[in-house]
C-alpha cells in the first residue's frame, strides 16, 4: 500500500512539474543595495528579497520565504542567530539563516528603514523618523531621538566601542550617543548630507551626496575633506581592507586609498556596471552590489573585479526577442544577453553598448536594435558581437526608447518626445510626429500592410497610412484608458487598455472587448503575444492570460510563476517565455499551456499562485458569480486541515505555513458543484 501511495505521489509530481512555467538559468543580474557578513557567509539586499551565498559569491540562492514579493531590502544585519532585513515598509528577522522570515515592525511609526548598528546587546535601526533600539523582551521597537533633529531621516548608523554614530539624509552634522540612544549631542555640525559611515579605531571616514569623503582621526572632534584624485563625489557606501579604504560611488564605480583619503585611484578594472550601491568586505575579499549587473568581487583589494552573479534571478528583463534558435533579452541595468539553447545558459553581450537600461529589441534580418532609456538606439549586425550607438538625430528625451519596430528598410521608435524613422538602419533620425499628441511617450507599435499603428497611453491609439508622416487617432477610449500593448494576427489589430484587450478588423474604425475576466482584473497590460487562435497578455501585477482555450474567458496560465509581475512575451514556436519584473526570463511549452488539460469551464475558474510555495499562497477567481464560495483544504491522506468561507474578492490569502511540506488539495464548493486543484507546499 505504501509503495502504491509513493508511486501515485512521484506521478502526481510528475504531472505537475511538466505542467508549470520554469524558470530559465539565467540571466543572472540584478539591483543589490546592501550587503551583511559574519565568518563566511555573506547576505545580499536586493530590489526582490535576501539572497545568501555560502561560498563566497561563486553561486547564491534566494532565502525570501515570508517576504512580500518583490521587497526592497535597503538593510541586512546579523544578530547573534538572527538576521534583520530592513525594506521599505518595515522589518523582518529570520531565525534560520533566512529560510524563513517574519515581520518585526511593533512600535515603529516609520518603516523607512535605512540602517542598523549592533553593540552588545542592542540593536539599533535608522529609519526615515530617528532611531529605535529592538527592547527583545517584549519584541517592539522604541524610539530613541531625544537630542537628534525633529523629523530626521537616518541614513547611516555606526558603532565604535560603546559610542552610537549617526548621519542624515536631510541634514548636515554628525551625532554621537553614549548611552545607547538614550540621549544624542551633535559631534560635527559642518559635514553635508551623509551617507555612509566607517569606523577604525580613532579613524572615521564620512561619505556624503555629493561632497565626497572626509577624513577625522580624533573620533570625529573634526573632519577633513579628502578629495584628492575623487573624480565623483556622490558616495553610496565604505568598506575597509585591511590598509586599503574603498567606496562605491553613483556613476563613477569604486575609488581606493592606502593612505586615509590623501590620495584616491579608480579601481574599475573588470566593472561593468559603474552605478555601485554597497560594499561588504569577508576576509580579504571585498564585494561591490551594483545597479543592475549584480554583484562583483575583487581578490587584489580592487585591482581586478569579476562578476560574481551566478544565482541571482534578479534581472530586470524588459524585452524578448527571437531570431532563429537564439533567444534575446534586454535588460534595465545589465544590458542585453543571449541564449542558443532555449534559455538553458545565457551570454551577455555587451560590447559596444554604452548604455545597459535597454528597454526594447527589433530584429531584422542580420540587423539587431536595441532600445535603451537615455542613450538612444544600439545596432548590432552580428548577432550581439559588437553593438554601435547610432543616434544621429536623437538627443535628450528623443534617445528615451520606449519602444521599437522595424519595416521593410524603415526602423520606426517610440520616444518620451514622439516618433522618429531611420530609413538607413538607424545612421539617421528624422521626427514623424505630424498628428500626434505633443510630447507624448510612445509605447508600442505594430502594422498591417503599409498601416502603422502606435500605442500612446492614455491618448490612445493612432494609425500612419504613409510612413508615418502623418498620424490619425483610431482610438481615444476613456476616462482611465491607457493603452501601452499592441499586436497584430491576420488583419485583426489588438490593443492593450488598462484591464482589457480591445480588437479592430476595420483600421480602428470599430473596437470591441476580446473575452471576459480580464476587466476585473483592474491591472495594466504589458505585452500581448499570438499563436493562431490563442492570445496571450502579460499583464503588470496579475501574471499571464490566455484567451481561446476556454469558450469567451481570459484564463490565468500562471503555475510555477515566482511573481505576476509580467514585462515582455515572445513565442518561439515550441515555448513560449515571459520577462519578469526583478524575475529574470521564464518559459513554457506552447503545446502544454494551449493544451486540452484544464479543470477550467465556461462558467467558473480559479487560480493557485505561487505554486509550489512555502505554505502562503493565493486563491484568485474568475467569473465568481455567487457572494461566497465554501473552501476546504485537504491532505494526501484525506485529512481536512484548512477550512473557511471565500468571499466575492478577486483574490484570498492562504497561510499553511504551519503544516509539513507536500501534496494538497484545494475544493470550492459552489452549490453541488466542486471544484478541486492541487498545492504544493515545499
């Protein structure tokens, strides 16, 4: 009997794992803001979560069980056994090395958090409002501001001995408490803005926004500014080496010295990405957390750098591309990558490409463009080998791509200031704007024959009969149409508005709603990509839905998803994939998602996410017509161990964490009709 059982599980498994969206390995990047350290484990605070690295950065894993989707950790700290993570609406602490989180915000008035100092056995957090200092006994957090500036935004926090060092956002000076908080005196009024704080002994060395470094070896009685050699002066963090000081700057990378400050040299050799947010030092390693491309480590205190990203499913992906069997992707931050194996392994290819927030991809032929938000348009005529700028005609808002589309031998984009048209491969730029709306973003094109169609927000949609020299508005929607997807099937045009997918067969002379379910929804539309008779559209918040499996209705495809947070589809012919927000590329069989396989009918539906999961999960329904459904939750032995009442919203939270990992079974129970899914909690 028990081999019979462990068999029907392995093949309940089975099934499922084949049918769920995967995530590709790869590309690995992403926006780090923090780093923590203890013996040779180091933590990551990313713009999605905490992420851990036991082998000093070669591979990392995501440790966010408990943590909203897509937290912003601004702060981490080990305590003893617990890890604190500051974000920006508050604080979590995990007992476990971060496989599970919970929040900590009892008594905070403001959950801004910045930073956090540890002394003994205080522990100290900077927020947007003061510090507090955690009271363990009664698990809340007490304000301790007396002495500081009224409203202060904490920036940084620092401890030497039993003295507490605090600098401002807002304000300039430097405050000192020697009695943990419990009183503050100014200890320098003169330094600016301060951003981060690093203390050696009697050495302290201050950076700022936008003033550089400063130097004091009196235990801040006086500062010196140390400047020497700087050439960007907006300091995002400090760490200490040994003799060498390093610091990450906004925009010009890492700068080091070996003699306090005198003297400063670039240290950038390897860095791909010179917008650097954090810096951590283990042993005598030193790791630098950038804007977009990761993380990087240096071995030879910053000579050389090398990226150390292998983990983190943390890119930006804001553009899909195929040509062929290769598979492109644009990414806010780290540029563009390419896989050749269907997203199996991934290569950057970033040579040339001077500017790496990348927001949009055209291919045509042997010529690759690649969009980006403030240095134009890229053009690459092998494969991403070399990429070239070619912007003649582009300047200010006109380089801020928003979108693409190539015709013929005419490239067409869509900017922060209108549409603009290259007939020679993007050598040259000319305005095409007659007709439009002044200054109004471009967001997506498409075209049937010689009719070019444009997506601009909440102006609607507008349609070129002659190459764009003139525009004609087809569609003006309204109140709350914003209308930021386009795609074409046959002589069919689809538009993307706000919660729905419009569709003309006439030039936009008529409109009418495609399906039903996607309005309540209330979310914005991303992309929209076709194969045959099956849409689908990546929406902003509610992952990816699927139109013509199911009678009239939009169904949720979003099993295996991490988030719903959609950026981009493409479909390849065998898969279909989907850039996520901070979520990397995902993909998954066409032929499986458009199959006949569904517990779905023309009446009722509903949707598990994340699945599997840590135990929270959510329920989301569609077409729900009654006020309340009875829901009831099952083990695989048949055990009912969750029951409840789901009311008419358009989703429910679910907290199983308490129970041990494995198979489930959802039921709705909608009159005599029951409707039954699987969970799996992991």
């Amino acid at each position: 009997m028990k081999k019979q059982l462990l068999l029907l599980i392995l093949a309940l498994c089975s099934i499922y794992v084949n049918a769920q969206w995967e995530q590709a390995n790869g590309p690995y990047s992403g926006w780090i803001n923090c780093f923590t350290t203890k013996d040779s484990i180091i933590m990551a605070g990313s713009n999605n979560g905490v992420y851990l690295s036991l082998n000093y950065g070669n591979t990392w894993i995501s440790v966010n069980s408990g943590l909203p989707t897509n937290t912003q950790i601004k702060s981490l700290a080990i305590f003893g056994k617990k890890i604190y993570a500051g974000s920006s609406d508050g604080i979590y602490i995990s007992t476990n090395m971060g496989s599970n989180w919970i929040s900590c915000d009892a008594g905070l008035f403001n959950k801004q958090i910045r930073s956090f100092a540890i002394t003994g056995n205080y522990i100290f957090a900077g927020t947007g409002d003061g510090v507090y200092l955690y009271i363990d006994s009664v698990a809340c957090w007490k304000q301790v501001n007396h002495g500081l500036p009224s409203g202060s935004g904490i920036s940084t926090l620092a401890i030497s001995g039993s003295d507490l060092y605090a600098g401002f956002d807002g304000y300039k000076g430097l405050y000192v408490s020697t009695d943990y908080g419990n009183s503050w005196n100014v200890r320098c009024s003169t330094l600016p803005q301060v951003s981060d704080l690093e203390i050696s002994g009697s050495n302290i060395f201050v950076g700022t926004n936008g003033f550089g470094m400063y130097f004091s070896s009196n235990s801040g009685s006086s500062f010196t500014a140390i400047n020497n050699g700087l050439s960007n002066k907006n300091i995002r963090s400090i760490g200490i080496c040994g003799i060498n000081v390093v610091v990450a700057t906004n925009g010009g990378g890492v700068f080091k010295t070996s003699d306090n400050g005198n003297n400063w040299i670039a240290a950038n050799n390897g860095l791909t990405n010179l917008e650097v947010n954090a810096i951590a030092v283990l042993d005598l390693f030193i790791f630098a957390g950038t804007f977009g491309c990761g993380v990087f480590l240096s071995k030879n205190n910053g000579d050389n750098w090398e990226n150390m990203s292998t983990g983190l499913q943390l890119t930006n992906v804001t553009s899909l591309a195929v040509k062929d069997t290769n598979l492109f992707a644009g990414a806010a931050g780290s540029g563009m990558y390419l896989s050749a194996n269907n997203g199996d392994t991934w290569d950057p290819i970033n040579n040339g490409l001077t500017g790496k927030l990348i927001t949009s991809i055209a291919i045509s032929d042997s010529n690759i463009f690649a969009g980006s938000w403030g240095t134009g348009v890229f053009l690459s005529k092998n494969n991403g080998s070399q990429w070239n700028n070619v912007n003649n005609g582009l300047t200010g808002n006109k380089a801020c791509i928003n979108s693409m589309i190539v015709i013929d031998t005419n490239v067409f984009i869509g900017t922060s200031d209108g549409v603009f048209l290259s007939s020679d491969y993007g050598e040259n730029w000319i305005t095409i704007n007659n007709g439009l709306p002044y200054d109004n973003d471009v967001y997506s094109f498409t075209f049937i024959g010689t009719k070019i169609f444009a997506a601009l927000g909440n102006s609607g949609v507008y349609m070129s009969t002659n190459n764009g020299d003139n525009w004609t508005n087809v569609y003006n929607g309204n109140t709350g149409t914003f209308v930021s997807a386009l795609a074409t099937n046959g002589s069919s045009v689809f538009a993307g508005d706000e919660g729905r997918i419009l569709l003309t067969s006439d030039n936009g002379n008529t409109w009418n709603g495609v399906g039903n379910g996607l309005w309540l929804l209330n979310t914005g539309i991303s992309a929209i990509a076709i194969s045959g008779k099956y849409i689908f559209v990546g929406t902003s918040d509610k992952g990816v839905y699927l139109f013509g499996k199911v009678g009239n209705n939009w169904i949720p495809v979003n099993e295996g998803f991490a988030n719903l947070y959609i950026t981009s589809l493409v479909i390849d012919g065998k898969y279909i994939y989907a850039g996520m927000y901070y979520g990397g590329v995902w993909k998954r069989l066409l032929s499986e998602v458009t199959g006949i396989n569904a517990n779905y009918n023309n009446e009722f539906n509903y949707q598990i996410y994340p699945n599997p999961n840590n135990g929270r999960f959510k329920i989301e329904v569609n077409n729900l017509v009654t006020d309340k459904m009875n829901l009831e939750i099952f083990s695989l032995y048949g055990e009912k161990i969750f029951e409840s009442i789901y009311l008419n919203h358009i989703s429910n939270e679910i907290n199983l964490s308490g129970f041990p990992k494995g198979i489930y079974f959802v039921k709705l129970f909608e009159g005599e009709k029951i409707y039954t899914k699987k969970v799996v909690i992991q």
